[in-house]
C-alpha cells in the first residue's frame, strides 16, 4: 500500500491533514476498491463514472463512462485483470486492465 494511504481507528483525534486529493469525479465518491497488488484505485461516483487511478502518484489512468445512473459498487477481479462497476441503472460494466477498454457485462 502507498505510503500516503494508511489505516487509522474512528477516533478523529487519530486524524491529521490530508495525504492526497484525487481529483476527477464532479459528485460524491459512492465506494473505492484497491487492486490486489496495490498499485490501482478505483472509485465509482454518483456522476455516472468510474475511475482507476495509481495509488503512487494520484494520476487518473481511465475513466468508465456508460452508465446513465449513479455507480453504487466497484471491484477489481482477484487477479486484478478486470475492474466491474454496477450502478442504479442496474447495468454492470467491465473495464480490462491491460487496455483499459469498456467490456458490457449482459
């Protein structure tokens, strides 16, 4: 895991000023999800997009548009391959890692 991302307890005493800001989405951020190897985080917002971004560096790597309602939940394959996105539009979207291109999941 990056430096700049570490876990800390509920307590707010335990926290201080913030490490980093990715910044992309234009509404709330809904959930992230790490790949397996740490390198990549995902986010799924209620703009309608998903993004995949390095963890080292903050830099935006992709951007999943498609889908026409707010994106609830995101994960990333156990291998890392794949990052699937569902939204309230009750669609599910794929992106491969390797190409970063839009895959429709029926």
């Amino acid at each position: 895991m990056p430096g700049w991302i570490k876990l800390l307890s509920k307590r707010e005493d335990d926290w201080d000023a913030c490490r980093s800001v990715l910044e992309g989405h234009t509404s709330n951020v809904n959930a992230v999800a790490f790949s397996p190897d740490g390198q990549l985080v995902a986010s799924a917002s209620r703009d309608n997009t998903v993004r995949v971004w390095e963890a080292a560096t903050g830099s935006c790597r992709s951007v999943l548009e498609g889908h026409t309602d707010y994106v609830n939940a995101i994960a990333f394959s156990p291998d890392g391959q794949l990052v699937a996105s569902a939204s309230d539009d009750n669609t599910k979207r794929s992106l491969f890692r390797a190409f970063f291109r839009l895959y429709y999941v029926p």
